[in-house]
C-alpha cells in the first residue's frame, strides 16, 4: 500500500488523487457516499495496478485516514477479515461457530456465509459501516434498496427455521452506539426496526491497524432500540443545495429583483409530517413556466444545474437553529422576503464551492444527523 493525497472523486466508483507529483485514477470499491471520509487532501490508502482489458484504471483504493487512523473502504475486503476472525473464533458472538460457505444462495439474494453451529445452518451477511460520529455509528450512508432486501429475506429465512445475523463492521474503535441511518434511508431503518426479533444484529468496532489489521480488541456496541424507535418518524428537517453555474437576476410581479451570483446556495426546510414527501417536492425541478408565476425558490430550482436534498429527520423543532449554524459557515446569505414561509425556505446561504468539500459543512451534518442525539444516550 501507498500514501495518497485525496483529489476528487469524478464518479461513484473512481477516486482522483496525487500520490507524490503523479496525478491517478483508482477504483473505489465503495457505492457509498463518504462524504466525512473523502475531502480534499484526506489521506488515502491505494494499492498499485496493472491496466488491461478487465481493469482500466491504474490503482485501488483500500481506505482512507479520519483523525489519523485508517478506516476500511474495500467491502470485499471486509468480508475477509470477517471470515478470518470467524476462523480464529475472534468474532464477538460467533466464537462456536465455523464457517461452511461463503457467498451462499438462498431464494432471490446471495448472502456472505453460511455458518454452522451445533450442526445447524445459519446465515450471515456483513455490512461495512464507514459512517460514525463521537459516539454513535450509522449505516447506510446511501439509500440501500439491496439491503432492505436482504433484510426481509433474512427475517423470512429465521422464521422458517434458519437462524440469520447481519454483522455491522464499524471502521471506529471509539464509538459505543449503533443505529440505522434514518435520515438518509427511511426505508432501511424501518425495516430494521420490523425484523428486529427474527434477525439478530451486531454492530462490532474494529481498530484498523496501518497494516489494515483489526486490533486485537474488537467491541460489540449498543444497539439503542428506544431512542430508534422515537427518532424514526417521517418528519424533520431538510437542506437542500443547489448550484448556480452563472450570475442571475430574478425578477417578479411586483417591483423587486433579487441578485444571485454563481456558486452553492444551501435552504432549510421543515415538515411536521410527511417528510418524505417534502423531500420529493424538493428535488422536483419546476416544470417550464413564465418566472412571474414562481417564487424565489422555485426560480432558482429552474436556474441550478444540480440539486441535493439531504433530510435531518428529528422529533425536535430544529428549523431555526440549522439557519443559524448555517449563518456561521456560509460565504454570504440573501433573504427572501418575497416568499411566505408555507412556501419554502426563508434564507439562501450562499457558498464558493460545493459545501460537501468543506470540513466545517460536513461536521455541521455529523452534528445534527448523528452528535446531537448523544444527549440521549444514558
């Protein structure tokens, strides 16, 4: 392995850096979205290879450093280590069990191992978690229609007469919580919720090693079943960003204008209920209608040339303390006067470049996604 500088990451799969003065592309074997992990200049771990038909690109992206320690971003990789510490009996509730086949079929999906304790089958699968906060760990950190799936058909398999467990490896040997990403997968975190008593969950810490070893002491974490059945709820808050490519003026019926410069332009949203759906409205672009008949939002939806709508969903009022915190990190702010509050957000907070490539941005979004719920923790 070899020490690289983080660039860019121009697709899902492919990661842009500068390992000494050479400029690369490698492959990221990761769909998720990383973004506390991957921002400019993060340190990250990359393997030399060789180019042909199969493999154009010239490197592989293993991991990346967070507060200078690695964390594991190759998932197969993973699923060795697992089945490593399953053959040492080092894996936390797994230790009489051994392992007869990896990559089993069972009815529509593949599952990562069939196990095998006392002489009965059971079934693991095994999720890579990267996303993590002071205390708490949460996966996914994209919507996973795959691992809802699995988690059906797993529930389904033990209450036929299979035991099934999905094993969370967290890339953090600091955090004691473990909870499902309900803001960014509503669906994901629900079903976990549902299939709690046919599926058994383990969410293990794991201190990765320079070496990309687990250390030698590997935590079961907490799993805090009142505080996720409170917090999963369709309502909350939104963000959402959009970018201008160019200066633009908006005018309307009555005699105002309002000025927008090119860059990022972040709004708070709320919706006592019904999150989802407010969710979708904001990411619909307005359909080709005359300016006049939008209001400010809706006209700079039409203008941007991207949008992303990021949800926070709380059973706390946190509208007005996001517009604050925002204030704090922003380039610059327009009020929008014009727009009355049942129609959208009341402030635009304008930034540079895209907010997700700021430090200052993503800590905002582990504070009040993840760190603000560790006051409810006992």
């Amino acid at each position: 392995m070899e020490k690289a500088r983080f660039i860019a990451r121009p697709n899902r799969f492919t990661v842009r850096c500068a390992l000494g003065s050479e400029i690369l592309d490698a492959y990221l074997p990761n769909p998720g979205r990383l973004w506390e992990l991957l921002l400019p200049d993060s340190v990250v771990y990359v393997i030399r290879q060789e180019t042909g038909s199969n493999r154009k690109l010239r490197a592989l992206v293993v991991a990346v450093e967070r507060d200078g320690r690695p964390v594991m971003l190759h998932t197969l990789a993973c699923n060795d280590v697992v089945a490593d510490l399953l053959h040492q009996r080092r894996l936390p509730g797994f230790e009489d069990m051994r392992v007869v086949q990896r990559e089993i079929s069972r009815g529509s999906s593949r599952f990562d191992f069939l196990l095998e304790r006392n002489g009965l089958p059971r079934l693991l699968e095994v999720k890579s978690c990267t996303l993590f906060g002071r205390r708490i760990a949460m996966f996914p950190d994209a919507v996973t229609s795959r691992g809802r799936r699995h988690l059906l058909e797993l529930a389904e398999h033990a209450r036929q007469g299979t035991p099934a467990h999905v094993v969370f490896l967290v890339g953090s040997s600091h955090v004691d919580y473990f909870l499902p990403d309900y803001h960014t997968d509503f669906d994901f975190a629900s079903t976990f919720l549902a299939v709690r008593d046919a599926v058994r969950f383990s969410a293990l810490a794991v201190d990765w090693q320079p070496d990309l070893t687990p250390g030698p002491v590997i935590r079961e974490l907490s799993i805090p079943w009142s505080l996720l059945e409170r917090e999963v709820q369709d309502d909350g808050c939104y963000l959402l960003i959009l970018h201008l490519p160019g200066d633009t003026k908006f005018s309307f019926h009555h005699p105002s204008c309002r000025n927008f410069r090119r860059g990022y332009y972040v709004a708070v949203g709320s919706a006592s209920s019904g999150l989802t759906r407010h969710l979708q409205m904001a990411r619909r672009k307005p359909k080709a209608e005359s300016n006049e008949r939008h209001n400010v939002l809706e006209n700079l939806k039409t203008a941007a040339d991207s949008r992303l709508v990021i949800p926070i969903r709380t059973t706390e009022p946190l509208e007005a303390e996001l517009i604050e915190a925002l204030s704090l990190i922003a380039d610059w702010s327009i009020q929008n006067s014009e727009t009355p509050v049942e129609a959208g957000p009341c402030r635009f907070f304008g930034m540079e470049e895209n907010p997700l490539s700021r430090r200052a941005f993503v800590d905002f979004l582990l504070d009040y996604r993840i760190n603000r719920l560790d006051k409810q923790l006992f």
